[in-house]
C-alpha cells in the first residue's frame, strides 16, 4: 500500500472540511449551509433593549430631567398651612389680690403663601443650567449607547470567530490523529522510524491542547455574549463591515467626529454649564424681592381672659440685600470661575482624544482591509504547499516532519485569517463609533428607538405629583 497515496486524500478531506467550517462560521464568509436564526442586527436590537449598563443610563437622564422642574420651581409661590393646638394652663393675679387660674385650649390654623419676586436672576439662571445638564446628560446617554453596541459587535463576532476557530482546530486534531495512524502503519512495515512516529504524536497532543484552548475562549466569548446582549448565542450568521455608513476619507472622519461624536458634544454643554453657573452665583450678591401674604384664624376656650380668638390677614413685601456673608458667595463665584476654565481645557482634551480616536479607527479600518487581503493569499498559498510538500513527500523528497510543519503554518494561516475578518467588523463599526453615528436608526435596527426628550415634556411642567410618568 502506498502510504503517502493515504495522507495525500486524507489531506485533502481535512482542508476541505476546515474550509466548510470557515465558510459556516467565520466572519463575512459566504454560507454555504442553511441560513442562522439570529444575525447580527439582532444581538444589535436585543443589547439595545434590554443591556443593564444601558438602561440604567437612561433612569440617570431621567433623573437628569427632574433638574429642570426643580429650577422652575423658584417661579411658582410657595404655599404652607399650619395647625397648633394645645393645653395652657393661665394663673393671673388680679389687682385686689385674687389669683384667677384657668387651664386653656388654643388651636390656631393659618397659611401662608410667598412668591419670589427678584432674586438677583437666580432662578432663570439655575433653569438654564438645569436645561444644559439635560442636553449634556443625553449626549453622554448616546456615548453609553454607542460603547454598548459596539460591545455587543465585539462579543457577536468574537463568538463566531471562537467558533470558527474551534472547527480549524477539530480539523487539524482529525488530520494529525489519521497522520499518526498511517505513521504506525508505517512503522510497522519498516518505512519509517520510532522518531517519525514520536513527531506525530507529538503535534497530535500540541492539537488536541490548542483544540482545547479554543474552546475554553469560545465558552468565555459566549458567557460575554450573554452578559451584553441578554441571551445565550444560538446559531449566529456571518457578519459583514459598514462600509457604505462610513466617511470617505480620515479627514472625513476628524471632521464628522468633531461635529457629532457625543463625548464632544457633551463636553461643551459641560461648558455651558459651568459658564452659567457663575451667574447663579453671582446672583446671591444681588437683593432678593418676596411678596408674602398670610391668614391664620386662633381661638381660646375661656372668655373670662377677655378674648376668645384672634384673626389676622396680612401682605408684606420684603427686599433683602446682603451685606457681608463672611466671604461664602465671593468663593462660590471664584470656585465657579475656576471650574469654568476647567471644563473648557477639558473640553480640548476630548476634542483631541476624539481627533485621535477619528484617526485611529480610520487607519484600523483600512489596515484591517489589507489584512484580510494577505490572509487569505497566505491560506491560499499554505494549502498549495501543503498538498506540494505531501507529493513530495509521496516521492521520498520529504519527510514526515515536513508534512506536519506545512499543517501547522496551514491551521496558524486559517487562525489569523479568522482574527483579520472578526477584526475587520469590528474596526468598521468602530470608526462609526468614533463619529458618532453609532445607533439604531443609522444601523436601521429593528428596535423602536429611545427618545429622552418623551420623558424630558412629560415632567417638564409638572407643578406637583410622586409618580413617575412610568408609574412608580
């Protein structure tokens, strides 16, 4: 029996069940098999829906939100009822010496209403922050949202590459077992020595440990998968870059991410905020103008004191001007001012992380196109030089070892092949990240969209209420 005749065809079995392998399951390679139940936009829209980190950001912008009716509550009168009652004991010495004694029961009700009429400007000012934090807390709600979409790619297309992983390995340990079995044979017939045979076992067991590690990622890319999207990986389909979503050029993209990437946006509301805040503190300088009006009614139970009750109104308009408050609004303005300029130099510190992230994203995405590219000629050219170094081999040119180290570069060219086109995806949407077009109605997710500006009216105006527009 012609032994390399053997090797030869078994060979060739194993690379073509390892290339149906990578077709099934590598990323942006054609199916050849039955199309998967749950694609990418789908892992998309459920992380979307139901990711902790993210919903958990949108109940902090709703509380945000809150800031807003807050500050407007300095325009609205101020409205407090009271209620006392009691005992009284009374012990009156009269002029002829007589004591007169009496145990009294006084109640009294009244209210109270006072409306602001000046406060040195506090009240629109502190509005206006609060107005700002609610814009800047959005932007940061849509970076959260970005960051947890591009998680979900990440664990997406890292379970698909694990997988195709684990079948390049399963390929590779099968021809290295069928390797090892025709060595014996031949050992037997006298063809090859115990070193061959020893060589042979060896890659076998070096398989079945990189098999093995192969899958231990592929368990821990899945428990990510689940961590992020809410639900374990089934039968995932291939996925493919966005290309067609991304800028034409890396100027392209430092000019998109300047305009729409929301840590920039962000930032500069931050700048906004900061700046107003030095009017809220500033006002507390000027003189507060309040309008109070009152009506309390009070009465007794003993009439022998010579009343039995007291009834008063009264509207009293009142103008305080600070004087000196020991130095406590003078530092707040100063603090103020300083955390201005602070935030303005961060402000420049993101828009040049921004510019960098634009910048890098940009050259990944393009390096990752040529890597790709070379990949596949490097498979290509390893599955040539196996089936050439086997001939060889046939003929006595080569020797067992030969055949294994062309295995070897052929199972390591198919693993960095797999490790080009995971990041391939995931460079593409991360330049989308960087520019800030990372969401559902970009992507055209099948997910309604989460709008903070429908809770944002819904409490804007609310005078009183404890329940939130969700119930609770």
């Amino acid at each position: 029996m012609d032994w390399w005749t053997g090797i030869i065809s078994n060979a060739g079995s194993a690379a073509r069940r390892s290339s149906a392998g990578l077709c099934a399951a590598a990323i942006g390679v054609a199916l050849t098999g039955p199309v998967s139940a749950e694609g990418l936009p789908d892992a998309l829209a459920k992380a979307y829906q139901s990711n902790p980190q993210l919903n958990a950001e949108r109940a902090r912008q709703r509380a945000t939100d809150e800031n807003v009716p807050a500050a407007l509550s300095g325009y609205r009168p101020q409205i407090i009822a009271s209620l006392g009652a009691g005992l009284q004991a009374v012990r009156n010495l009269l002029p002829d010496n007589t004591i007169q004694t009496a145990t009294l029961k006084p109640w009294t009700i009244g209210v109270t209403v006072t409306q602001t009429l000046f406060n040195g400007f506090r009240t629109a000012n502190s509005v206006r922050v609060a107005e700002l934090q609610v814009k800047s807390g959005r932007e940061a709600l849509r970076n959260v949202g970005q960051g947890v979409l591009l998680d979900a790619v990440t664990a997406y297309t890292n379970v698909l590459a694990n997988q195709a992983l684990v079948a390049a390995q399963k390929s590779n340990v099968d021809f290295l077992s069928q390797t090892l079995d025709i060595t014996n044979k031949r050992l037997n017939a006298g063809d090859v020595t115990p070193t061959d045979t020893a060589q042979a076992e060896a890659r076998l067991n070096r398989g079945r440990a990189d098999l093995n590690a192969a899958e231990v990622n592929l368990a821990v890319s899945e428990a990510t998968y689940a961590q992020v999207v809410g639900n374990a990986p089934s039968r995932l389909s291939p996925a493919s870059p966005v290309d067609r979503l991304l800028p034409r050029s890396r100027e392209d993209a430092v000019s998109l991410a300047m305009q729409g990437n929301p840590a920039v946006l962000a930032a500069g509301f931050d700048v906004d905020v900061a700046t107003t805040t030095i009017k809220v503190a500033e006002g507390s300088l000027l003189p507060t103008i309040t309008l109070q009006g009152s009506a309390s009614r009070g009465r007794s139970t003993d009439s022998t004191l010579g009343s039995q009750g007291v009834d008063q109104a009264s509207v009293v308009g009142q103008i305080a001007a600070p004087i000196y408050d020991g130095g406590f609004a003078a530092a707040q303005t100063r603090q103020s001012k300083e955390i201005a300029s602070q935030s303005r130099l961060v402000l420049d510190q993101i828009r040049n992380q921004s510019r960098t992230a634009a910048i890098g994203a940009w050259v990944s995405n393009e390096g990752s196109k040529i890597a790709v590219s070379a990949s596949e000629s490097e498979v290509r050219a390893a599955e040539i030089a196996l089936k050439g170094v086997s001939r060889e081999a046939q003929g006595g040119q080569r020797t067992t070892v030969d055949v294994l180290n062309s295995q070897q570069d052929l199972t390591q060219a198919r693993a960095r092949l797999i490790g080009a086109q995971r990041d391939r995806v995931i460079a593409s949407y991360t330049l989308l990240s960087a520019i800030g077009r990372l969401d559902v109605k970009t992507l055209g997710l099948n997910t309604p969209d989460y709008l903070p500006d429908v809770h944002y009216h819904q409490v804007r105006d609310a005078w009183h209420g404890l329940r939130t527009p969700s119930g609770d």
